[in-house]
C-alpha cells in the first residue's frame, strides 16, 4: 500500500467512523446533545459542528473554493443533531470523491491555505489530508469520551482497516457504499 491508497481508507475511514460515532449520537435522550460537558469545546454539538467547520475549511482549501477562512469563518453550527449528521455525510462523501480523484503526484501539489493574519500559507495536499484525519480522529475520541457520560454507550472506533475486524464491520460498510 502507498501513501496515496492510505489516504483513500482513511477518507472512507472518516465516513465510517463519522457515522458510527452519530448513530449513537442520534439515540441520545433530549438535552444531552447539547449539554454541557467537561471538554476542549463544551458540548458533544459544539465538538461536532467544529468538526465539520474544519472540514468544509479544508475541503475548499483543497479543492481551490476560494472562500479561505471564510469557509470556517461563516459556518452556522447546526443546533440539532440529525442535520448535524447529513451534513456531515455530505463533507464524508465530498473528502471521499476528492481522495479518489487524486493521483500520486497530486500529493505533492501546493494548496494555499488562508491563515487569516498570519498570511496565505502554502501546504501540500497530502499533509493537508493527513492533519484533516488526524484532527477528526482526535475531536472523535473527546466526543466518544463525553458519551460515556450519557445514556448511550460510547460506539467502537478503530475495526476498520484490519481484515480481522471485517465481520464487525461488513453491514455497515455495505449499508455506506464503501
């Protein structure tokens, strides 16, 4: 496997585990999307709308949108899940048709990302990819810790790239298109 192969299984990865992640999101009881918790962002809706304010920010740095910071600047956080969640498939999707549609050579192509005071900061496409991933695996985890403080028990995360782990997988997979 290459670089290039990596980042399209973790761009299906990020759906997958996005929707895992919501599912259990989704069968809170009221009050408790919203509720205020000990965490980086206060809530599991304010960590979850900040993940797919970065996202559509990366994404149209990638795909050259030209919005710049405008595209994290001007987001309207969702305040309930369900929409949250449609959202958040459609950027899923969006990274998904973006990584297929890369090349190898791709990855080494400059994209100018808009730091707003700190200037127009080139970067290249495969380490933007990288930072997206791991900045959604990392607002994940603290999502899936403020589940456990809830009536839904936190959902497994990590038995997607193993073959090992397909039989605990494979409807989702399926039902996903992936």
């Amino acid at each position: 496997m290459d670089l290039l192969d990596h980042l399209r299984r973790m761009a299906k990865n990020n759906l997958w585990s996005n929707d895992r992640l919501y599912r259990a999101v989704l069968a809170l009881k009221p009050g408790e999307f919203e509720a205020e918790r000990t965490n980086f962002f206060p809530s599991i809706k304010a960590t979850l709308n900040h993940v797919l304010a970065v996202d559509h920010l990366y994404l149209d740095f990638l795909e050259d949108g030209r919005l710049g910071a405008a595209a994290y600047d001007d987001f309207v956080p969702f305040d309930a899940a369900p929409e949250l969640y449609l959202a958040q498939l459609a950027a899923d999707r969006r990274l998904i048709a973006f990584c297929d549609g890369l090349s190898k050579a791709d990855l080494d192509r400059s994209v100018v990302t808009d730091r707003r005071e700190d200037g127009m900061i080139p970067e290249k496409t495969g380490d933007i990819l990288a930072h997206v991933f791991l900045h959604d695996i990392h607002h994940r985890g603290q999502v899936h810790a403020m589940l456990a403080g809830t009536s839904v028990a936190p959902p497994q995360l990590d038995e997607f790239l193993l073959d090992y782990d397909v039989k605990l997988r494979t409807a989702e997979v399926e039902r996903l298109g992936l």
